[in-house]
C-alpha cells in the first residue's frame, strides 16, 4: 500500500473538525491536533494540508516505503494515532528487536525477514495491549478497538 492509498484509508478514521475537551490532543481535525501542531490553524486546515502534514511527519519519519507492505498502514495509521516513537517502539518490539524508537537497518532487516502477515498480526496486539494499559482507556477503548480491527481486516 503506497501512501496515497494509506491516506485514504486513515482519513476514514479521522474525520472532520471537532474540540472534545476530554480529549488531551485538543482542537482535531482530520486528526490534526493542536497539541501536535500549535502553529496550525486547525479549524481551517484543508485536506491537502493534512495531507501534507501526514506524509511529511509520519509516513516518512516511520519509513513507510521502506517497511514490508503488510504493515506499512499499521505503522503509519499508528504514529498518527500515537506518535512516530511509540509506532516504531511497537514495530521493534513486534520484531523482538531493541526498542529504541528509531527504524535503523536492523529493524528494517528484521522486518524484511518476518512473515509479513505475522508482522501485522505480532503488530497489532502489540499496540492494542499497550493501549488497554493508558488512563484513557475506559473513555476511548471502543474507539480505538474499532480503529484496529478494521485495519486487520480491511
């Protein structure tokens, strides 16, 4: 899946504008938030400057092009949901590699190496068992549940 395809398919997720004061990202739109991006005009940030936004600061921080392609959206869709570190933490410890937070060769050759399909599966209950563990858990849980599964299975 190359980028513009995985954004497409993200921005299913993220929706449009909205400021849930529960939320601790703030004023959101199409995943945007003005926590990550105080400079930004968030309610009048276009589509294409999401966009923008998304290749730039995600999908190339994680190496998106260099990564297996069953688990390029996975990563992606993560650092977007959690930040690139805590993607790339999942992604080297899904690959039982040290966790440093930075795809370097080895994690990249270790992913090469893995079933992809395992990867994404090893991936996924990676991220969703860090997730049960956050303080925002009992209020975003079904969410972000729904988020995972969907990418498994779409």
């Amino acid at each position: 899946m190359n980028f513009d395809e995985s954004f497409k398919k993200l921005i299913g997720h993220e929706g449009g504008y909205v400021n849930d004061p529960r939320d601790p990202g703030g004023e959101t739109k199409y995943g945007i938030s003005k926590r990550a991006y105080p400079n930004v005009d968030i309610k009048n940030l276009t589509l294409e400057g999401a966009k923008l936004i998304y290749k730039r600061d995600y999908w190339d921080k994680c190496r998106c092009d260099d990564l297996p392609d069953a688990v390029r959206f996975d990563v992606f869709d993560a650092a977007v949901n959690s930040g690139v570190k805590q993607a790339v933490l999942w992604l080297q410890r899904a690959l039982d590699v040290v966790a440093d937070g930075v795809i370097g060769n080895i994690t990249l050759s270790m992913a090469m190496k893995i079933d992809g399909h395992l990867l994404s599966m090893k991936y996924n209950g990676t991220r969703l068992l860090f997730m049960t563990n956050l303080p925002t858990w009992p209020t975003y849980s079904r969410g972000w549940a729904k988020r995972i599964a969907e990418n498994m299975v779409r």
